[in-house]
C-alpha cells in the first residue's frame, strides 16, 4: 500500500509541476504547499549531498515563487515566517526580503545565532549577499524565467 501511494503521491506532484505554471488562482494554496514541499527537498538533499535532487527542487520552488509573483500573491510566504522548520523560515524570508527588508532581514539573522546547523550556515551566507537580496530587482531574475 505503501509503494502504491508513493506512486500515486510522485504521479500527481509531477502532473502538478507540470501543469502548474498554467494554474489559476485558485492553485495557490497548493503552491504554497509546493514550496514547503520542495524547500524541505532542498534542504534533506543539502545534508544528503544529493545536489541533482536538490537543483530540481530548487528549480521547482523558482517556478512557484514566479507563480506567486505573477499572481500577487508572493506575500502568502509570510506564513513561514513563525515555522518551526528554520529552513523553510529561511527560504520565506529570503524570497520575500525585497518587499519585507526588515522583518526578513530580523529573521534570517535570528536563525543564524541560532547555530542550527545548516539553516544557521545558509542564513549567514544570505546575509553576506543581502544586498543583493533585498533589491527589488531580484524578482526580475525570476519573472524572466
């Protein structure tokens, strides 16, 4: 039973991820849900040292932050922002820095003098880019895609 609902769990994600750039409005729970999904990704195959998975993932989190962008909607990341899983904290925050600055910036600080591992090591690495981060022009990146 297990197997079966793998399957039908990996089916349907790649049918979503397909489809998914084509979405309504409506899809945005579920990309939201994605980003979750695929951050967690990111994150396990960082540790695993899995980084084609991990590039997929990434690419897939790209497509959904484009999304959310285009729908207007990018501030629904927000919701991350009190999670217990630092990394997906992280991703939120780093997505949302250029409209966000301060709040994002207050949390992706927090997480690096956590020392949590690898959220901790990406946050600061975050922060040494964050001016690039926080500029508004980082979303033009991700639109052009």
């Amino acid at each position: 039973v297990a197997d079966i609902s793998l399957a039908h769990s990996r089916t349907f994600h790649q049918i979503h991820m397909r489809h998914f750039s084509r979405s309504t409005a409506g899809d945005i729970k579920g990309g939201i849900i994605l980003f979750e999904t695929h951050v967690n990704t990111i994150h396990e195959c960082s540790k695993s040292g899995n980084y084609r998975k991990s590039n997929r993932a990434y690419s897939h989190v790209e497509t959904i932050v484009k999304y959310l962008l285009e729908n207007h909607v990018l501030e629904s990341l927000k919701t991350f922002y009190e999670s217990n899983n630092l990394f997906l904290r992280l991703y939120a925050a780093t997505y949302l820095a250029p409209v966000d600055s301060e709040t994002c910036y207050k949390i992706i600080k927090e997480i690096m003098d956590k020392d949590e591992g690898w959220a901790s090591f990406e946050a600061e690495y975050t922060l040494k880019d964050w001016s690039k981060l926080s500029n508004p022009k980082v979303y033009d990146r991700i639109l052009a895609k």
